[in-house]
C-alpha cells in the first residue's frame, strides 16, 4: 500500500502533484511519502506485538537522515553494515542500543567506533573476526556483546544475486563452524554471547524459507543451551518481499505469526531487519522525457534518470512499474524506456506498454524508495539527484542535488604535473 495515487488527471504524491515538485525542484529527484513509511512501520510493528522484540531498519535500503529520523521517532533501531552506516544511524537519533552491525569485512577501527558508542551487539560472521573483535574490545577496555551469523543452508526462492543464506554465499557460518565459534568466544575476556543471528536473502515472497531456517536455528540453540551458553536475542534479518509487479508476498501478518508459532515458548527477544518491506514502495523516482526515438526494431523513451540513479534494473534485470504523471489514454506501443549513460545495461523499463507520451512529459518510476539512492553513483560524472519528503500537502527537500563541485571535491592536481611529460 502506498499514497502514490491520481487524482484530477495527476499522480500525487499525498496530497502534492508531483508535477509541482518537478517544476521546482527538477527531475530526477526521489520522493518519499512520510505516511507511507509511517503505516508501513506501523503495521509491521503491530504485527509483533505478542512478542519481545527490536525493529532495526535494514539501513542499506535507503540511508536518508529523513527516513531513519522518522523511523527513530517510531521506536525503531537500526541494522548497520558499516562505519559510515553507523555515522548515519546515530546522526539521525537511532540510539545505540537498538543498532546491530552486520556485514562479513568489519575493519578493527569500525569495531572500535561501534563499541565506543555502546551498539546493542555485534553480528560475528567468521572466525577470523571474532578474534579481532575481541582483540580491539580488549584494548578499548569493553566488552564486545555479539551473535554469530548462521548460515542455515536455506534456498530462499529469490534471485541468486540477492541470496544471502546458502552454502555458496560468503555469510556466516554455516552450524558446526558457528558451534565451534561460541565455544571459543567463552574463552575470550573481551566477548560476551548474547545471540543467534541469521539473515537468508532479500525479496522473499514465500514464508516456508523462513520457518526452514528457523527450524535449524532451534536446533543450535538447544545444543548452545545445554552447554550452558544463554541467547537473549534471536536475529532473523530481513528479507520480506514487496510487490513490484505481480509478486504476491506474504502481509506482515502472516510472517509475524508464522514466526511466533515457530518461537512459541523460547525465552528470547525477536531482533527484525526489515528494509525493503518499509521503504520500498514508499518511494518514487520522478524523471523528465528527453527525446522519443523510433528504430525499425524499437520505439525508445530518452529520459534523464539513469543506471547510476537506479541501476536495480540493469543489474538485476528488476522490474519497476511506470506510470505517466499525468493521467493518459490506452498504451499505443511498447517501449524502452532508457536514459543517457553509454552503456546497454541503462534501462529502467523494456518493452514496456505505455500511452502516447511527447518530450518533457514526466514519468514516475515506482516501488523506488529501497536499494535506489543508496546504490546511486557519479558514473559518467552525472550528478545525483535531489531527494524530497512529502507530509500531506507539504514536501521538503531532504537532499540537495549534487552539484558539478561534487565531482571535483578531494582531488587535486600532483606538483609534478607541472614539470610536463
């Protein structure tokens, strides 16, 4: 669900024609819908209830201090992978002690900076690591509260370049190594074991992964307790689907209580991860149309968003509704819709049905609002765009449009250019 709607012949974002955000602050430029974000933390939030839990917003999804300011003032905590993610995390008001780190390369001078700002716990994914981490909290003075990442060998029946939980992935480990990694931990003065983590993929749209792997972890967790190693925190990540075409996942309902049932009498609180699920679909990339061009093969829309704005399409081969901001007639021909970096792989849409469309007209890129701006880069040293939030009939930019100074900024030119060539 989401407040992308028409209303008098033009798509809206709440309450503001997103013809008027275009006018004045140009295209491209990603809109937010603050009610979106909020009903959409809501809902997952009340779906658990019954049980003890942390919602830690996936913050790879989308890192705007707006969107994790207003998830903050909702109660929600953070997933980091990161310094840098931290840095946001804590800039936009996430407390620390609702912050996970995760991710497989932590460096010693990022686990250094999270145990300074007392992070809830530490999401431990090799061996390697776990020796480090506990070499830095040992200088430090502190003591490191971590869970190792379990790698349940679950196929997660989404796309491979998104899988995170299989054999073949480079996360975690897998259940003997993880075994072997606790008990080592108890060794070690700088540790402290507070719980099991796992986090098998992302867009997944069938809930039989989930309860596959949480089978598994039950039975690590039965083997940790009885050899007197208590887990406070079961960490099952993210990776609930959202609909971009036809997907059919499964509401926040039906996951939370298929996971409650899985749960039922474990002595532990729920830590989830959702991003996707929360932001996707509460965002939007609004482009502008450059030229129409017509091959005797293809029938090409030119805008001016790109791969380096949203590169889903031309990495995953993603597919992202698009839908004209002002309300048009039937679809006339299918379509590319392209923009204009020097690469085939730039493409938000492929043979596309759409209505007739002239230059200057503006297209929404839907379901936009997670792995977009944060996978955005300078390729072809095109500036990113501007970001804005909407609050019923207000909007504000929540980041400005880099401008041609970005591109240069921290270079500089070697003295020894000078002495010529």
């Amino acid at each position: 669900m989401h407040h992308f709607q028409y209303q008098d012949g033009t798509l809206r974002a709440e309450g503001v024609e997103l013809s008027r955000i275009a006018a004045e602050v140009g295209t491209p430029v990603f809109v937010y819908s603050k009610a979106t974000l909020a009903r959409h933390y809501r809902v997952f939030d009340q779906a658990l209830a019954g049980l003890d839990h942390h919602i830690c917003y996936s913050v790879k999804a989308n890192g705007s201090l707006a969107v994790l300011n207003l998830l903050a003032r909702m109660g929600g905590g953070a997933d980091v992978v990161s310094g840098g993610e931290l840095h946001l995390a804590l800039q936009a008001g996430i407390p620390a002690g609702k912050i996970c780190f995760s991710g497989v390369g932590k460096t010693d001078w990022e686990m250094a900076q999270a145990l300074q700002a007392d992070i809830l716990m530490f999401n431990v994914e090799s061996l390697p690591e776990l020796e480090v981490l506990n070499r830095v909290a040992l200088d430090l003075g502190k003591k490191a509260r971590f869970a190792v990442r379990v790698n349940p060998d679950v196929d997660p029946k989404t796309h491979p370049y998104i899988s995170t939980g299989m054999k073949e992935n480079k996360f975690g480990l897998e259940m003997d190594q993880a075994l072997e990694a606790y008990k080592r931990a108890r060794e070690m003065k700088g540790l402290e074991i507070v719980g099991v983590d796992c986090h098998i993929g992302s867009q997944l749209t069938q809930l039989s992964p989930f309860v596959e792997a949480v089978g598994r972890l039950k039975i690590l967790m039965e083997e940790l307790k009885s050899q007197g190693i208590r887990i406070k925190y079961l960490d099952l990540g993210g990776g609930l689907g959202i609909t971009y075409k036809d997907e059919e996942p499964p509401l926040p309902e039906e996951y939370t209580s298929t996971l409650a049932r899985e749960l039922e009498g474990l002595d532990l609180t729920l830590i989830m991860e959702p991003g996707r699920v929360m932001v996707g679909n509460a965002g939007i990339l609004l482009t502008r149309i450059i030229y129409l061009k017509d091959t005797p093969l293809k029938n090409f829309i030119i805008v001016d968003a790109a791969m380096n704005d949203l590169i889903r399409p031309g990495l995953y081969g993603a597919y992202h509704g698009i839908l004209p901001v002002a309300e048009s007639g039937p679809p006339v021909a299918n379509f590319d819709v392209v923009g204009p970096i020097c690469e085939s792989t730039d493409w938000l849409a492929k043979d596309r049905p759409l209505p007739r469309l002239n230059p200057g007209d503006l297209l929404a890129v839907m379901s936009a609002g997670a792995y977009s701006y944060t996978m955005a880069s300078n390729y072809n040293a095109r500036v990113r765009p501007a970001e804005v939030m909407v609050s019923g009939d207000r909007y504000a930019v929540v980041r400005d449009r880099e401008t041609y100074l970005n591109l240069t900024k921290g270079q500089r030119l070697p003295s020894f250019l000078e002495e010529g060539v």
